[in-house]
C-alpha cells in the first residue's frame, strides 16, 4: 500500500492523511475482496523497517491501526471475514496487542475472507524466527517444516502481488511466498487505488499463463 505520503504531498497535506485516507482504502478493499469470494487477502500496513520513519508519524500509524481495528469488528463480523496478524507483535505497545489479540479470537470461526495485516512484518525476519522455532523444536531442516513455522503457516502461497505508486520492488514482503505469485505494479497512489483497479487486475491474472516452472 505504497504512496500515501505523495498522496498527501499532493494536496500539499501532511503525510498522516495520506495514511487516513489509505485506511478508508483498505476497508473499501476488503469489503470488495469478501464479495467476490476472494479468500485471503493481505496488507503490508507496517514494515520492521518502518520504525526508522520520524517517532510522530510512527506513533500516529499505531494508533490509526488500533483505532481501524476496534472499528472494524462490527465490519468483520458482518461479511464474515476473518482476521489474523502476521510479523512480530512484541514490539507493539500491550493495548495494541491485546486488539489484535481480540480481533483474531473474536473472528477466529469467520469462513469467508481472511483479511491479513503484516504488521511490524519483514519476510527476512519472519524466516529467521521460523528456522529458530524449527531448531528450538529439533525438526528436520525441510520445506515442508519451514512453510510450518511461517507466520502464514497454513495460508495458500500468493497468487497476485499489488504494490501501488509505481515503485517496482518487493520491499523484504513474502518472499518465500511470492515464489511463484503474479505481479502487478500500478502507477496509482494506495488512496487512490479503487475496487475497480481491483477487478482489472484480476481479469488481468485470469488471463496469464501460469506454469509454475514446468512447460
Ligand atoms: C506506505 O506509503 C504506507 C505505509 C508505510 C503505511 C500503510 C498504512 C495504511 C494504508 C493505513 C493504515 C493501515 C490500516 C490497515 C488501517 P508511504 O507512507 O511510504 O508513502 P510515500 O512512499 O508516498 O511516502
């Protein structure tokens, strides 16, 4: 959800609106995904390498993404959309946690979109805590194991990558899961990105020929 702060830019805003106005995006988005049947759907909202913006817009992202939880639940419960966290939660304040905790339990039995949040998630430590719990375990060293001990253990790999604002780069965002995951770099800033670019992506991917390394 790359472009929030040029959004802002733009119309001469500070970079939190931008942010504001991409959370509206992201319930747009997921209401949209619900609807079409779409069945997980996952948000890069907050990077480990995001702690390195300036602390006021840091601190302000932490409460737009708890404030967007507690609203969210009504939501959530309403389109049976399931919620889950992935990244390394310990680093967040113990009200942010106990919410995401809540949202997770309070969604737990939804079956229709699982709506993923990577929070303070980067793909290179996500993997470095899995090879951990694999030793901590004493398990063999295999693929099997280590998809095991993903945070996305038990979620399919990624059929389609979206990354807005015309940057073209992963950004350390599920490697391992991406390995074979269609990518779609859109000139678009996230608050401008609509249901409709949506829909036109995916009749795009529909389109492409996937062989998954065979012929
Ligand atoms: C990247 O744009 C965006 C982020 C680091 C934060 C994403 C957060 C949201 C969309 C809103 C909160 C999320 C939820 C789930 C409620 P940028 O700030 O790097 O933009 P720039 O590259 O134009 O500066």
């Amino acid at each position: 959800m790359d472009g929030n702060g040029r959004w802002a830019k733009e119309r001469n805003l500070k970079r939190t609106a931008g942010h504001e106005e991409g959370a509206k995006v992201v319930r747009e988005i997921t209401q949209h995904c619900a609807a079409l049947g779409v069945k997980y759907l996952t948000l890069y909202a907050f990077s480990t390498e995001n702690w390195n913006r300036p602390k006021l817009e840091v601190e302000f992202l932490m409460k737009l993404l708890e404030k967007y939880l507690k609203s969210e639940l009504d939501i959530y419960m309403q389109n049976d959309i399931r919620f889950r966290a992935i990244g390394d939660m310990s680093k967040f304040s113990k009200s942010l946690q106990k919410q995401i905790a809540l949202t997770e339990s309070t969604t737990a039995k939804n079956k229709g979109l699982t709506q993923v949040l990577a929070l303070n998630y980067g793909s290179q430590d996500e993997i470095t805590r899995a090879v951990k719990r694999l030793t901590q375990k004493g398990l063999e060293i295999s693929q099997e194991n280590i998809e095991a001990c993903l945070d996305t253990a038990g979620f399919p790999d990624v059929d389609i990558l979206i990354r807005t604002s015309g940057e073209v780069r992963i950004s350390n965002f599920m490697l391992w899961q991406c390995a074979y995951a269609e990518m779609f770099f859109v000139q678009k800033f996230w608050p401008n990105f609509t249901k409709y670019d949506l829909d036109d992506i995916i009749d795009d991917f529909i389109k492409r020929e996937r062989r998954f390394g065979g012929v």
